[in-house]
C-alpha cells in the first residue's frame, strides 16, 4: 500500500443504523478534503449494514470497514482509533451529518494554530425544531473540566477535532454504557492539550434519532450513575470541592427526571401528556428545587421539554419561587 499523508480520520460506530449511516457518508462525501479515511465500525448489526459494505467497499478507497460482535459504542471506537492514520481524528455518529465543504477549513485551522483541540459550533435537530449552539471561547483547560462537570459545556466528542498524538494510549471505557464520551474529555482535559475554537457551524446533532434517548430505562439511570462515580473518582484529586459538588447535584437531578421513565418516554414520544404526568413531573421539579440548582433544572426543561409548552410554563411559573 502506498504511504499516504492522511490529514484526518473520521471514526463511525454503527449499530442497526444502515438508512441514516447512508446520509452521514453522504454528508461526507460532499467535503472538500481529500486527504481523509472514514472509518466505519460495524458493531454487531443485523440490518444489512455489513451486505452494503461488502458490496460498495471497492468504490470509495477512502473507507476503512471493521465489523465486530456487539460490543458497545466505546470498544468500537477504540478499533477505530487502533487503525487510524490520520493526524486529526474526528468521532462522528452515525445518524449525525457535517456541513458541506466544512471540514478542509477546520482541519487548516487546526494545523495552522498547532492545535491538539478544536472545538466547533454545532446545530440539534430536536424533532421539528433545531437551535444553534455556539460554546464559550474557554482555552484553559481546568476551567474546560470545571464547565463540563457543570453541564455548562457539552462533553460530547463529535465537536471536537482532536490531535491523534495527543490521544496517544488512551482508550474509552469499555466498561461505561453511558457517558463514556465525557470520561474521555475528562482525560483529554486533563493532559493540557491546546485548545482553540472554530468559527463555524460543523456538525448537525439529530437528538431525536438516538435510541438512547429515546427508550430510558432503569438499567441506562444505574449506567449514568455508573460513569458519574467514575469520573468523581478521576476528578477527586485535581477538581475543586465546590465544582464536584456541583457535579454531583446535576447527576442527581439527570437520575431523577430520568428515573422516571415512564415520564421521559411520554415526553420523547410526543405523546399527549395529562394531568397526571404533569404533576409526576412537578413533583420532580419540586425535589429538585432542593437542589438549589434554578439554573440547570431550566436547561433540562429547555432539552427534554422543548415541544411541550404546556410543560415549560407550569415549569417556569413553579421556579418563580426561591429554592430552598
């Protein structure tokens, strides 16, 4: 095989997802970057996916196609990492899309300011509505973990165009079945990386095309709760009281909106939401007020709640009073 400089390596898990990994590859397709390998990791589907590759793998040099027994998103993208080449890596889901002609200019920008982070605007998709989400400028990376613990930045990866020598031997937490993308970020952060922002709108986050957002289980709350000890434990030694305090708070608050699921599911499901539901969930709100925490029960409201204007004002009206 000839040598090749590859200036970026794009990693895609996928499992059961063939319809919506079509329009991700073609989304990819449309960049304006040569010097590129996408690499799909077949995580044990049983929709096609690996009859489609072995039939349209010849036509594009570009892909690199692994598949695996299901193992889970973290030990997919540890092969992936196990096999890229390129000097930036780019973790992207497969029910996501890039903007066109986005990614040559983001890989020269980070080439040019010797970047090991680069972190990008973004835009959710959220069922009918989408909203844009630009991240504070913040270079310093212990402040970069004090805003992530706080739910004031988002953690996931699939924003961030990272240097693979910086990675260097870390791996995901095959482990973690939730929230594995911010126990990495976590030791990313941790290592001092450089980090600079990108003026521009990269990826498209559909929220309401993951499964696990879709079905909240009892067994996806004691995951959460699995990864947050984790990354307490990480963070024990390096991270002041107050922010893992605070840390610890939004966990709770997560685990108790998500602990009712049947609640979350209605929500998710655009389903109608009576009476009952609407005093199950204030009675949530009510033991969250406890919290003293105003600030992210409103941004959980904002992401879970966002269709039901019924919901937001019964909310809203609620957080009026002070929190004890």
């Amino acid at each position: 095989m000839i040598n090749v400089d590859i200036d970026l390596s794009i990693i895609i898990p996928t499992y059961n997802n063939i319809e919506l990994l079509k329009k991700c590859l073609d989304s990819i397709f449309k960049q304006n970057l040569n010097s590129i390998e996408i690499i799909i990791i077949n995580d044990g589907s049983i929709d096609g996916t690996d009859q489609y590759f072995s039939n349209n793998i010849t036509t594009n040099h570009n892909i690199k196609y692994y598949k695996q027994q299901n193992k889970g998103v973290s030990s997919a993208r540890n092969l992936g990492l196990d096999n890229a080449n390129g000097e930036y890596v780019l973790f992207v889901d497969a029910d996501d899309l890039l903007y066109d002609e986005k990614l040559s200019s983001y890989v020269a920008y980070a080439k040019s300011n010797k970047a090991d982070v680069v972190i990008s605007d973004y835009l959710v998709k959220f069922y009918d509505k989408e909203f844009q989400v630009r991240p504070e400028r913040i270079n310093i990376p212990s402040l970069l973990i004090e805003n992530s613990i706080q739910g004031k930045l988002h953690s996931a990866l699939w924003n961030k165009l990272i240097k693979r020598s910086f990675i260097e031997e870390n791996r995901f937490d095959i482990k973690l079945k939730y929230m594995e993308d911010q126990l990495f970020w976590v030791y990313l952060l941790l290592n001092e990386p450089v980090i600079k922002y990108f003026d521009g709108f990269v990826y498209i986050y559909n929220q309401f095309s993951k499964s696990g957002c879709q079905l909240i289980s009892y067994n996806s709350v004691v995951e959460s709760n699995k990864a947050y000890n984790r990354i307490i434990e990480v963070l024990a030694d390096t991270t002041d009281i107050y922010s893992l305090k605070i840390f610890t708070n939004r966990c709770l608050i997560t685990t108790l909106l998500y602990s009712d699921y049947s609640i979350a599911n209605l929500c998710f499901n655009k389903k109608y939401i009576d009476s009952k539901i609407e005093k199950r969930i204030l009675n949530k709100v009510l033991i969250l007020s406890y919290l003293n925490d105003k600030e992210y029960i409103t941004y959980v409201v904002k992401c879970f709640f966002l269709f039901s204007s019924k919901i937001k004002f019964l909310v809203k009206n609620f957080l009026k009073g002070d929190c004890k």
